[in-house]
C-alpha cells in the first residue's frame, strides 16, 4: 500500500494523523526541502504540504511535478486559503488537458 504524508505547522496537521497519514512537523523551507526528499525517497506517493510551507519549497515541488509520484498537493493551514492549491490545480489541469476546463468563462 502506498504511504501518504502530510508536511506543515503542528496546528494546522495535527489532526491528519487521526487519519492515519503519517505527519512531519517543519515550517523552515531548507528543513522542508530536505524532508520532501526523504519523504519521496522513502515511497510515500501522496505529501500533502500546507500552503505556507509549499510556497517555501517551491524547487523541490516543481522538481517532483514533473514525476508521477510522489503527487505534492498544497492544501490550506491555519492562517486561511491562499489559493496555491486552486492555482495549482488549474495548471495540472491545463496541463494535463491542454485547455482551462476549469475556470473557462
């Protein structure tokens, strides 16, 4: 079974291991770059990584998005939505697609 993670501020993850993922506290971009190799190393497939902290790690994420694993998928923390995610989301979409399915107007 693949692993999945989640990498962030206690406050904001804390609860995901009432889940079952496996959650590694760090706020600090280097510690973080670090820890998203060892995680993908390690054979974890999904790293849920909170905005704030995937904003910090943006090399190491636009590394791995060109692999199919581990997906690295920004989701909100404590402090609010900073639309990373959405961003995200709509260019692997785009991507993917080759058109704004998403957002089209």
């Amino acid at each position: 079974m693949a692993k999945c993670g989640v990498l962030g501020d206690k406050d904001s993850i804390l609860l995901f291991k009432a889940v079952g993922l496996d959650v590694f506290f760090e706020t600090d971009g280097d510690k973080a770059n670090m820890r998203l190799h060892r995680m993908a190393k390690e054979g974890y497939a999904v790293i849920y990584v909170t905005e704030s902290v995937y904003q910090k790690c943006k090399e190491t994420t636009d590394e791995f998005a060109s692999q199919a694993y581990p997906a690295i998928i920004p989701i909100p923390d404590i402090s609010g939505i900073q639309g990373i995610g959405m961003t995200t989301l709509k260019q692997n979409v785009e991507k993917a697609v080759g058109v704004d399915i998403l957002f089209n107007n």
